[in-house]
C-alpha cells in the first residue's frame, strides 16, 4: 500500500517510492468496477443484500445515519461475540498490533477463544478466510477490510457476520449500507462524508414492469396512442437514468478519489474497553502508540493529532494520577504514564544527538543534510545552541546533564531560526520501574523495524509476532532489539534517499517526485 510523506521522506508503494508534500494519499484513478464492483455489471442496481427483498417490501431508503455503523460497541459488538468462538484478522501496521493487544487483553478477561491471523494484503486476507470460513460465524477485521466490496471479495456465507475496525477512509459504500452482515466499528465523531444512499442505488423493477404492459384488446387508435405515451415515457426515463447514472459516477469519483485515514483503531478498541470499566493503563499506552503510529507515519494531520491527543490526555490524568507520598514509593515494577512536549527527533534517547539528526525524516529534509551545503548547515545549527561536537557524538545517556538538562529549549530556540519551526510535539513517555524511559514514538520505530525486518527466522508471521510481544512491559530484551534494529534502518533509508537524489534519480511527476529502485 502507498503512503505519501514529507519533503525528503520515501514512501514504498511496490517498487516505487514516493516523495510528497502533503499528508492525503491520492490514488489512480480507478474503474467503476473498483468504485463498487456489485454495482458495475448492468448499470448501478440494488447491491446484493438488498435484492433478495420481497416484491411487496418497499424500496429502502436510508441515510449515512442508519444502523450500518455501529452506535454501541459494546452491546452490539463484544456483547455479541463473548460467547462465540472469533477469527481475528489483523494487518500489519503498528496501530492494528495496539488494537489487537487491547482486544486480547479483554478477551483474556472474559475467556473468550480466539484466533490471530496476520494479513498484509488482499491476497492473503482472502486466503485466511476460505481457510477459517467453516470454523468460525464471527470475524473480526483490523485495519483491513472497509474500503473493498467485503461481500464481492469474500463470498460468505448468509450467517457470517463481519465486524470492521479499519481506519483506512473511505470505506466501501456497498459496506456502509450494509447492515446485516457488515458491522463497522467506526468513531462516531470521524467526518466520513458518505453520499446518501439515493444518490448512488436505484432500483429498476419498476422499469423492468413496464416492459410486461402489453395491449389488452384495444381498439387500435388506442393502442397506437398509448403506444406513443409509452415510448414519451420511456425516452424520459432513460434520460433520468443517464443523467442519475452520469451524477452518481460523479459523485462515486469524489468520494473515492483519495485515500486517507480516521481515528485510529487502537482508540476505538480502548473507546470500548473504558466504557466496559476494563481500561487497563497497558490499554492506555496501547492507544497512545497507535495514535503515535499515525502520526509518525504521516497518516494523520497535525490537528487531527492534537485533537486526539488532548482525548487521551484526560484518561492519562485519570489513570497516573498520585501525590507526592505515593510518587516516592513507586515500586521497581511500577508502569507511569505521562504528558509532555518533546523534540521530534527519532530515538534520540536512545541513540546520540547528531545521529539523531541525521537521520530523523525532518530534519533532514529542512537542512538538506544529503548536500555539502546541508552539512555545513547542521554544524552552524550546533553551533548556534553552544553544543560541542564531542557531546552531541556521544550517546545522549553520556552527555553532560548540564546540558541536557536546558537541551530542549536551546534546540527550539536554534531551531526556529534555521526555519525548524515544529521540532517541539505533544506526546507521552511511558517508565517502567525507574530505569527504563520511552516515548511513544520509540516504540513505534521499534515495532515497525520488527514487522519490517527482512532477517526473517521461522515462520513468515515470526515478525508480526516479535512486534506483538514487543509491546508488552514484560518483554523489554525484544523492545531493545526493535530500538536498535530502528536505528540501522533509518541509516538505511537516510543513505538511500541521499544517493537517489545526489544522482538525479528523483523524477518529478504532477504533483508527486517519485524514484524507482531495483530490489535487493
């Protein structure tokens, strides 16, 4: 799938990779097959689960509001399948992983049994559901699903239920006016702008009725005449028709000519879970990374993740709240979580600051660190916060604390002068105990190194697992592992992005700068 980034950023889409300046993805445009494919065949129809209504049944007429969407997740969603057995499909990105660890952690609560199948593709969604269809009613999709024709796809069965937790947009309008088999675990507030559903279905049995009226006996003048208002009226009709049909292609070409992203799924999953009264901090923290996810992968725009922070804030208060006495007596094992404004450079932490530098996506593409004249800027940038090339080339663990103390604020105060105005971010940081300190986002590029490794060792969902478990507060050595593999990686990407555009790769192409590069 492609994803669309900042200046300097590359984004894998098959063997390309994109450079943008815009956080909204565009696709090709697409056929009216992909627009809706139960629809293309024979003009745009009724879709399949409308059809089988009865004659008598009046034709359905319903608004984006109607009951598709689901309103309570828990009596409609996990009231629903607590009992029954469930075949978990989860895509590989790091907001689905959060997403999947709070819902286990609240299957586990109500003992309900499950299966996890990882998914990164069509292909592979498809192949995991004709393997499972028999054993299991219930699926429960993550991150995958909403934006295809589930039911054209998937053929299923008349009892099978679907349960979408995607924050892919748009979603699928066959699957939005679908309310029998499809349930779409959606945020209520996401601005979804789904066409109404007049606009885009039409039933033809009255059409198809007007072709039975033959003559009854009349006399001919009167046959001749009503003949003449027949073909009057049918000319009209197919006229409308044309005209809805051209309108409804028109609408369908807006809806679906871009690809973006809602709230993300781990926040609908921990929605859930805080309405049950079984929100758990570790859900929190899941909740978090999953928004940090989208952020950091520019799947979000920055209001979007200002808004959602301010909402996670709250239960951050909620949840970490302890006075003095009890800050003091926080056992070695103990998890907090808090709040705070930090620098948007990837791992420093954990990594030294001019490393940091260099390879963080923002950065580099601001002080175009791939040129000579880029790297004379990045001196003159130290330079001007006073740091010595020999602290900042040191692990920032090691560096002086008098200087990292007063770090954040000489870094935003140099920064805004070398045209860096958004280095500063709200985000969280999670302790474990009183040694190990991380931000959300280090958890994020651990993750994402893990799912991405290309060293694979076992079976191929060895790495979608090793993300999953790095998640957890009790496997520390795996987060470590993800950290440091992170780092290798963004060197990778760093290097490559400066030899692609050091030797005029970069093609420009409308609105994109695209570069193609052979595999390894």
């Amino acid at each position: 799938m492609g994803w669309a980034v900042c200046p300097i950023r590359f984004a894998k889409e098959g063997d390309r990779f994109f450079i943008g300046q815009s956080a909204v993805r565009r696709r090709p445009i697409i056929s009216g097959a992909d627009l809706a494919p139960s629809l293309s065949r024979g003009g745009p129809r009724l879709p399949p689960f409308l059809r089988c209504l009865p004659a008598s049944s009046p034709s359905p007429r319903r608004s984006c509001s109607a009951a598709m969407f689901v309103s309570d997740c828990r009596r409609e969603f996990y009231d629903v399948i607590v009992s029954q057995r469930v075949l978990l499909l989860v895509a590989s990105d790091v907001d689905a992983l959060c997403a999947c660890k709070i819902l286990q952690a609240l299957f586990q609560c109500d003992h309900v049994p499950y299966t996890l199948v990882p998914v990164s593709g069509w292909q592979e969604l498809e192949t995991a559901f004709l393997e499972h269809k028999d054993q299991f009613k219930y699926f429960v999709f993550i991150n995958c699903g909403a934006n295809v024709d589930l039911l054209e796809i998937l053929q299923p069965e008349e009892d099978t239920v679907f349960f979408v937790c995607d924050s892919h947009r748009p979603i699928n309008v066959v699957n939005v006016y679908n309310d029998t088999q499809i349930k779409l675990l959606v945020k209520q507030d996401d601005d979804l702008d789904v066409p109404a559903y007049d606009d885009i279905f039409r039933d033809d049995e009255d059409e198809e009725e007007d072709s039975e009226n033959e003559s009854d006996g009349s006399e001919p003048s009167e046959k001749r005449r009503r003949f003449e208002e027949d073909v009057i009226e049918r000319t009209m009709k197919r006229r409308q028709r044309r005209e809805w049909e051209a309108r409804r292609r028109e609408i369908l070409f807006d809806y679906e000519q871009y690809e973006y992203h809602g709230t993300s799924s781990a926040m609908v999953m921990f929605d859930l879970a805080w309405m049950m009264s079984k929100d758990l901090n570790d859900m929190l923290w899941w909740a978090i990374v999953g928004l940090t996810d989208q952020w950091v992968q520019d799947k979000i725009t920055q209001m979007k993740y200002v808004t959602d922070i301010g909402i996670l804030q709250r239960h951050v208060s909620r949840h970490n709240h302890r006075n003095e006495d009890e800050e003091n007596s926080l056992s070695i094992d103990c998890m907090r979580i808090a709040f705070e404004y930090d620098l948007r450079l990837a791992l420093y932490q954990h990594w030294s600051l001019y490393e940091s530098l260099c390879n963080t996506s923002y950065t580099s593409a601001s002080l175009k660190l791939w040129s000579v004249q880029g790297q004379k800027r990045l001196q003159e940038f130290l330079a001007d916060m006073g740091l010595p090339l020999k602290q900042v080339k040191q692990k920032f663990n090691s560096m002086d604390m008098s200087l990292k103390e007063n770090l954040r604020e000489m870094i935003e105060e140099s920064a805004s002068k070398f045209g860096m105005k958004d280095l500063r971010v709200q985000t969280f940081s999670i302790h474990f105990g009183f040694k190990n300190k991380f931000s959300a986002s280090d958890i994020v590029y651990a993750a994402v190194s893990l799912m991405e490794n290309i060293e694979k060792e076992g079976p191929e969902a060895a790495n979608f697992i090793k993300a999953l478990d790095s998640l957890s507060r009790g496997n520390l050595d795996k987060l470590h592992q993800g950290l440091n593999l992170a780092k290798k990686q963004l060197r990778a990407i760093h290097q490559t992005i400066a030899s692609c555009i050091c030797t005029n790769l970069v093609i420009s192409q409308g609105p994109f700068l695209y570069c193609s590069l052979m595999e390894m």
